[in-house]
C-alpha cells in the first residue's frame, strides 16, 4: 500500500466520483481506478460499490477509510516534524506534560536552552491520560509529573522542580474573588467542582469538604470542562497552582491548606546525554529564581 493509494482512497471516499478524484488528485482518470483497484486487491476486500456516477463506500470500506484517513494525519505530521528536525538539528528531546500551562516558563526555557544547544530540539508532547505509560515505553525523554505518580516508577531519575499550592477559582465578578485567602468556612453554602482527574491529594480536600455536609458538589469530567463550568456560574473549584494560565480570565485565590503538589521532571536512567541534563538544569533554575510568583 503507497501513500498515493492512500491518498486516492480517502479522496474518493470524499468526493464518490472517479473523475473529480483523479482531477483532485492530478492524475488521470484511468490510473486514479487502476491504484484503488490494486488498493482493493491488496487488502482483500471491497472499499467501494461502483455505480454509473462513481463510487460509495462499502460497511468495511467506512471502517477501512476512517483509519486511515487518522493515520494519514499522523503520517502527515510525522513528516512534517522530521523535515522541521533535519532541516536544523541533530538531536531531539522530547517533553510529556498533561496541559501547556503545567510547566508555565517552558517557553523561555526552550529559548535560553536552544541559544548555546543550537543543535538539540525540545519538542513538547501534550497527553493529557496516559502520558507516564508514554513515558515507560520511551515515547517521550522527560515527563512532568507529581512526585507521588513517579513512587513506583523503576528505571527513572526524579529532579525536583518546585511545590505548588492548592487555589480556588471562581468568576472575578464573585465575591469571594476580593478575599486574600480562602478558608473551608468560605465554601460553606457553595457549590464546588470535583473529579477531573484530581490527583489523590486535591481528591482528599475535597472529600473533607463534601464529609462536612456543609457544600453542595458537582462532578466534572476535566480541568477544562471545570473552568467552563465556572465561567458559566455552576460553581467554584480548587485546583493546583500549575494549572493557572495566568490569563487573568479568573480569580485564583490561595486556599488555607499547608499540603503542597511537589512537581517534578522524571526521566529515564539510561538516558546520559548532557543536553538532557543541560535543558532540565535551565528549567530548574528558572523556577528556583522565581520571586512572587503563584505555583
């Protein structure tokens, strides 16, 4: 199967006419038949049903063609990533976080990392589920994660990056948004957000404050449908300080609670290369010299 075949199927799933395919396609008519033809005997069974106008997809061939319409993108963008690679470097590290703003001075870091390793990509990887899977299966070089995900994790070295704090979020127009600090007594009578991931210690808060009785709650799948959930007026949230984009679209108010998220960047042992060193270095102390500013 070649990447023209390819190309030739998914367009005449798109347009189920032969002659505009091949007109899409610049190629003739003749030649756009005979390679879904050869596509077809190839993988033993009919993609299309002709008729007198064109073609139209058969059950299998729908299944067939949504695959492979997802690993032509994925082609696509593979490719696309190694000609931006080879065309300026020679080696590639790749970073696994689960959102862009979990590592909020990712991009400066890049910037002062790339000016003397001018031969070493850094390539961020967002996975929002299973990046530390990923991770383990040497998909990625480096992965953010909190401390308490990385206990059972062999074959890993664990670099400390900074504590973050615990925030409630709400609408700015709130009044809870004037407040310097957020005690328990300040949710009373309010509707919280919960789930979404939360790791096990945000989980925690939270269930004290259900236990309490004293708040109603309001299960939310992800971070994101949180934040819109919030901006919509259903209630308010807790979340971790990395998590803020500083966009200045919410309040994010420091909560009374002395538990912290230690963040860390884990990579593998195996993995000596002193660029990799380098680049977690000028993370690390970009963080460390960090003056008031909310993690």
């Amino acid at each position: 199967m070649t990447t023209k075949q390819i190309d030739y199927c998914i367009e005449l799933a798109r347009t189920e006419s032969f002659s505009r395919g091949a007109e899409n396609m610049f190629v003739s008519q003749p030649t756009f038949s005979y390679q879904i033809k050869l596509l077809e005997e190839e993988v033993g069974f009919e993609i299309f049903v002709r008729n007198g106008k064109g073609a139209t997809l058969t059950p299998a061939g729908e299944q067939f063609v949504t695959y492979l319409s997802n690993m032509r993108k994925e082609l696509k963008r593979a490719i696309e990533q190694a000609q931006n690679f080879s065309a300026k470097y020679q080696d590639n590290i790749t970073i696994s976080l689960m959102v862009r703003q979990a590592l909020y001075f990712l991009p400066e870091a890049i910037k002062d990392f790339e000016k003397n390793e001018t031969g070493v990509q850094i390539t961020p990887l967002f996975q929002y589920e299973n990046g530390i899977d990923s991770f383990l299966k040497n998909e990625s070089d480096i992965i953010f994660a909190l401390e308490e995900q990385t206990k059972q994790l062999a074959g890993t070295n664990v670099h400390k990056l900074f504590e973050s704090h615990i925030y409630l979020i709400c609408d700015k127009a709130d009044s809870l948004a004037e407040k310097n600090l957020i005690t328990d007594e300040d949710i009373y009578g309010r509707t919280l957000m919960v789930g979404g991931g939360s790791p096990a210690l945000l989980r925690s808060v939270q269930q004290k404050l259900i236990s309490s009785g004293k708040i109603e709650y309001f299960n939310s799948p992800d971070h994101d449908t949180t934040l819109t959930n919030v901006a919509s007026g259903k209630g308010i949230c807790l979340a971790p300080g990395f998590l803020n984009d500083h966009s200045g679209q919410f309040a994010w108010i420091p909560y009374d609670c002395d538990d912290t998220f230690s963040c860390v960047l884990c990579t593998h042992k195996a993995d000596q290369r002193q660029s990799l060193d380098t680049f977690i270095k000028v993370l690390q102390k970009l963080y460390n010299e960090t003056v008031a500013f909310p993690l």
